[in-house]
C-alpha cells in the first residue's frame, strides 16, 4: 500500500478522531511513555572489556541498594562523556547487556580436577589459595638463580603474564611490580596487541 504524504496525515488524524469516538484515552500511554526505563537506576561508569580500545560505558541498574538485594542491569550504553569513544559503541560493546544478563555466564570460580571431566564450583578463597599454591611451587621448581656464565639472573622463565585491556595505570604498575619481585620474565598487556 503505497501512501503518500497527504493520505498519511489524513489515515493519522482520523485514526486519531476513531480512538476518542470509541472511548480510547491516550493519556495512560502518553504518562507511560515519558517515563524512560532508566529514570530510577544507579548509573554506574565502566570500560568495556573486548579490545583495547578501552571505550566508557554507562551501566544502569535498579534495585534500592538495600543488604542482600542484587541490583540488575537493565541497560548499558556507550558514555558520552568518555574521551574515546564519546558515546558509541562497536557491535561487541553494544551487546554487553546481553553478555551481562546471560544465564551461561559463569559468577563463580570452577575447577576441574586431574583427571575429572566435570567442573565444579569452588569458593573464591580456595580459588585464590589453589592459585598461589601453583605460583610458589612453579617458581620454585623453576627459578634460575645464575646464568650459564655465571652471572646472577633472578628469573622465573616459566610464568608469563597477559594483562587486560581495562586495567587502569594503577593496577598495572601494581601488577608489574608483583611479577617483578617474582622474577617474571615474560610481561605483557592486551593493550599493545
């Protein structure tokens, strides 16, 4: 059906006669539609975690920050007061309401044990103490004290480090001094690839 411009208002304006003849009340649908779906969230400022481009983002979630109540996310757009990016997105960005709100997504640590094939969860404190636990043994099994001339080296050749992309200066100068002080060897940053 092809309408032109004239054919549109008129079919518009006596739909619109047709409504308030049978009764229809337009103002519940208009008061509805003012009221956007993030006037009552908590807007929270984060990076986006795909690439190193390192875009702001705007969460938004609902819930009255009360002891033991979840928030949810019921939106995410790009910051437009972010230097980068100012307010758009690529297509990975603009889905993270999706990978935020997916029921596959893991909130837990999980491990599988040798020669399990099943993963089970575990708690962040045993997650944390397991880790550690291989950190030490792997450096202590693998550290290089002196070189092959005899020159004092200090390294761990077998742990490396890859860090992300939405780590902030803070957290990678922490991060480096760590590995640093273990003897690592082998840094690097999502940010340079």
């Amino acid at each position: 059906m092809g309408l032109n411009r004239r054919q549109f208002f008129k079919l518009g304006v006596t739909g619109g006669a047709a409504g308030l003849l049978f009764g229809f009340d337009v103002k519940p649908a208009l008061a509805q539609s003012r009221s956007l779906k993030i006037a009552r969230t908590t807007q929270t400022q984060s990076i986006c975690p795909y690439c190193s481009v390192s875009c702001g983002v705007i969460i938004h979630t609902l819930g009255d920050k009360a002891k033991n109540v979840t928030p949810q996310v019921v939106h995410v757009e790009g910051d437009p007061d972010d230097p980068i990016n100012r307010g758009t997105l690529c297509p990975k960005g603009a889905s993270l309401f999706n990978e935020i709100k997916n029921d596959r997504r893991l909130t837990k640590p999980q491990v599988r044990r040798p020669g399990g094939t099943q993963w089970e969860d575990v708690s962040w404190d045993d997650a944390i103490t397991d880790i550690a636990k291989k950190i030490k043994k792997t450096r202590d099994d693998t550290f290089v004290e002196k070189d092959d001339q005899g020159r004092t080296v200090n390294r761990c050749e077998s742990i490396a480090w890859n860090g992300g992309c939405t780590d902030t200066n803070e957290l990678n100068w922490l991060v480096v001094k760590t590995m640093r002080s273990l003897g690592v060897c082998y840094l690097e940053n999502q940010a340079r690839v």
